[in-house]
C-alpha cells in the first residue's frame, strides 16, 4: 500500500490539534497555581512557667557553694615584634672633639628620615602609627616613654640592639632569642634618605662642592710663617695655609693633619681650635689626610650626626712679580737708616723693615694693624723682608728676604750701590733665622732722630755723592 499526499497532510492536521489542546492544559494549570492561599492566625499560646516544685530556698543555693568553672574576659596574649628589619645602623657619632667614652650610635628607620642619635644604653622608645592604610614604626617624639623600646651596645665592630616591651599590666614580655637581641644592619650615611637636607654652615647650603661656596683656596706651607714667625706663632709654623673669603672680607687659617677648624656663626668665618669648649656645638672641618696634591677633610655639623668627606686641592702657585726688585741704594744716614730708591721713588728704610709690592705700589709695614692685615690675608702681595747689614768687598749692603705672594717660595736678597742679587730658598737658613722685630710709630718720621752720628759712606768714591744728594734732600 502506497502513502499518498492526502494521508500526511491529514496526520500534520491531527497532530496540531493535540499540540494545541495540551497547551491550553498547560495555560490554565499555570494561573491556578498563582492564586494566594490564606493561612489562619495563630492560636494565643499561654505562657509556660517551671512548676513550683523545682524552686529551692536561699540556704539550699548557699550549700552549692561556688560554681565550678568561671568565664573572665581577657586580651589575646601580646608577643614581642620582629624589628631586625627595621632598625638600621648609620655607624657610630665620634666627631673628633668627643671623647670615645661619650660616641652615640646614628640610627634609622627603613625607608624614613633623617636618621637620629642615641647614645649606648639609652632607651630608644618606638610607636606604631596606625591609619587607615598608614601602618608604620617610628621614633617615639622627644624619646617619650612607650611600652616599647630598644637598647644599643657594641657588638664587636658592630651595632647590636636589644627589644625590649611591656603588656598592659606592667610585665616584660619574653620573646624568641633572634627577635630580642640581633645586630642591626649597615648603611653608608650618604645612602640615607636626604642625608644632606636642610644643613647649613652660617647661609651656605652644604654639599660636596662646600668648599667650592667658601672660596677655599690652599697652596701649600707659609714659609712667611716658617722663616719670620718667631717664638709668638712657633705653633702655626709648619702648617698649611688656607684662603676663604668670608661675609666679612678675605682671611687665612692654617691646619695640620688632623687639626680642628670651627666655624663661628656670629663672626662668620673659620678659626684654627683645640677640642674642648672653643669647638663644641659648632661646625667642624677637620684635615683628615694631607697629601702633595690634594687635603681631604670632614665637615661635621654641630650635633654630630651627620658627616660629609670633602676634597681641597692645591692651587695653581705664583711666581714672583719680575725677577729683580726695583730698589737701589741711594746713601746712607747711619748703619741702621739707609736712602733708597724704590720704583722710582726715594724713600728712607730702616735695616729691618718690612716691605710690601702691592697693587702697582709699595708701602711700608710699620704698624702692627698693617702686619696683622698682612698675616691674615687681607693684605696681598711680594713681601721683602730687611735681616740687616752686610760687607760685601768694601761696600756695605742690606740683605733680607723675598716672599712670593702665596708665602709658599722665598729668595735670599742682597741690596747693594749696583744691584739686587737673589738667591732662591725654601726653607730656613741652617743658623736659623730671627724674626724681625714689629715696627712702632717711630719708623715713621725719622727726620725727627738724631743725626749725631756722620753719614755712612758706601765706599771712599761715594762720599762726594752722598753729600751732594743729602744737600738735595735739605733744599726739598
């Protein structure tokens, strides 16, 4: 039997039809299901009581006695913090005018500044900062006392620290031997954060070209210093000279290795110190090494915590102005007062005056401000230095010697009727020299001395000479 077009579209018909039906069952089931269902009220339920026969009397609970177990309320036990990451060791405050016995140890905190100092044994107490996302340790300010704190001492060549805490009842807490006694871990004070920030010495911003800012400038030995100083600056001799130029004008020091310079704030300039009070609580540069090139000093600030390595090299030396002086001897009035003609201008000089070429002139040191100005720097030039008299054939001579500008080269001189003869020298003849002596007013006006004694004549062929220019000399 063979299915024909007309039996399919019959059975598609049937088959709607009962798809459509079983929707419809489907539909109206659904909205039966949506209808709310009323639940009654609860019935009063009466309230319920221990019957009368389980209530005791006062004596029957007082026989009980007391309860076996107890509920306290209490805090969760408080344990020692681990603080070996924390604390850091900057080294140990010895500034050069601090005996060993008074050194404090600089101590940081990771990641905070500046870093602060504490001496051994004294109670370092810390505070934990808690807000919001801010949690951190810190130094407790002014070192006010909290229930947590840190101890130092030398362990070896190191820094140890011992931690040490309290509960809320006053007891130690004991915590793990590595977390209460360690040693703290090193850092160079240049790695700390803003190790230089905010130092000053008076106005000037310290960093490493300080030195730089103070205009410091060395050449090397004072031999001024080392051939005229006397028994008065016996002390400086053999010193290096330093030039700054301060607030208030030029001037020199001069330092030894491992010699103090303090800076005095009121005045506003560097001074040579011993250690004790002329160099506690200032600003100290010490000479840690002196080589032929270079000097390396440490600059400590007042406190002590801080320190900075600095390097001052030699200054390129001056040579002297011309190789020969401008001075001719003219007469002579007596062994000790002599005619001259200086650069052209006659002038009366005594066997031991000083003499300064400055600035395209020459003056005479006579006074002891004009000595002092000349000894501190504020007075520069080529300095000749008269040591006396002396017969070379048969004519008198002056001699002395010749300082460079700097004081760091010095020339033997001889001043004679026909030249000046010099002689390079560096150090101190081997009979020593005198210092000459410092001038008063009465090199000033030497017309005013007696002139008893008859003019001394440089030779027998000068005589005529020396009287024709003395005649001069009274017509002027």
């Amino acid at each position: 039997m063979h299915i024909q077009p007309w039996h399919l579209r019959k059975l598609n018909l049937i088959l709607t039809v009962i798809i459509i039906a079983l929707a419809s069952v489907a539909f109206f089931l659904r909205n039966d299901q949506k209808k709310e269902i009323e639940i009654p009220p609860p019935e009063n339920i009466s309230s319920c009581t221990l019957p009368q026969s389980f209530t005791l009397d006062e004596k029957s609970y007082g026989a009980i006695g007391e309860p076996f177990l107890h509920l306290e309320q209490g805090l969760a036990a408080t344990k020692l913090p681990d603080l070996r990451n924390l604390l850091i060791s900057y080294g140990v405050i010895l500034r050069p005018d601090v005996p060993k016995d008074k050194a404090k140890f600089l101590i940081g905190i990771r990641g905070q500044h500046p870093p602060e100092s504490f001496a051994a044994g004294e109670k370092i107490y810390l505070v934990y900062n808690c807000q919001g996302s801010y949690n951190r340790w810190n130094f407790s300010p002014e070192n006010g006392e909290t229930p947590i704190w840190v101890t130092l001492e030398m362990s070896g060549n190191q820094v140890a620290a011992h931690v040490k805490m309290k509960d809320p009842q006053g007891n130690e807490i004991e915590g793990t031997q590595e977390q209460s006694f360690f040693v703290l871990p090193e850092m160079s004070l240049q790695n700390a954060p803003d190790s230089l920030a905010g130092w000053k010495v008076g106005s000037i911003l310290v960093d490493h070209t300080f030195l730089e800012k103070q205009r410091a400038r060395w050449y090397g030995k004072d031999l001024f210093l080392d051939l005229c100083g006397g028994n008065d600056y016996k002390a400086l001799q053999g010193c290096e000279r330093i030039e700054f130029d301060g607030d208030k004008g030029h001037y020199s020091v001069w330092v030894h290795e491992n010699g103090l310079l303090a800076f005095d704030e009121e005045e506003g300039f560097w001074k040579a110190v011993e250690p004790g009070k002329d160099s506690e609580g200032k600003a100290l540069l010490q000479a840690t090494k002196i080589l032929d090139q270079t000097i390396s000093f440490d600059l400590w600030e007042p406190e002590g915590q801080r320190k900075l390595v600095l390097e001052l090299r030699r200054s390129p030396d001056a040579t002297f102005a011309s190789q020969e002086l401008n001075i001719k001897l003219v007469g002579a009035r007596s062994r000790q007062d002599w005619i001259t003609e200086i650069q052209g201008v006659r002038s009366l000089v005594r066997s031991d005056d000083w003499i300064l070429f400055h600035d395209g002139k020459f003056e005479k040191l006579t006074k002891t401000e004009q000595l002092d100005a000349y000894l501190h720097g504020a007075l520069i030039g080529e300095l000749v230095v008269l040591n006396g008299t002396k017969k070379i054939g048969s004519q008198q001579a002056l001699v002395g010697t010749r300082f460079n500008s700097n004081r760091t080269q010095a020339q033997d001189i001889t001043i004679s009727m026909n030249k000046v003869v010099e002689q390079p020298q560096n150090s101190p003849d081997e009979d020593g020299r005198k210092a000459p002596k410092k001038k008063t007013a009465r090199h000033e006006k030497f017309e005013d001395e007696e002139e008893d004694m008859a003019p001394f004549a440089m030779n027998d062929e000068d005589d005529d000479d020396d009287e024709e220019e003395d005649d001069e000399d009274d017509d002027e």
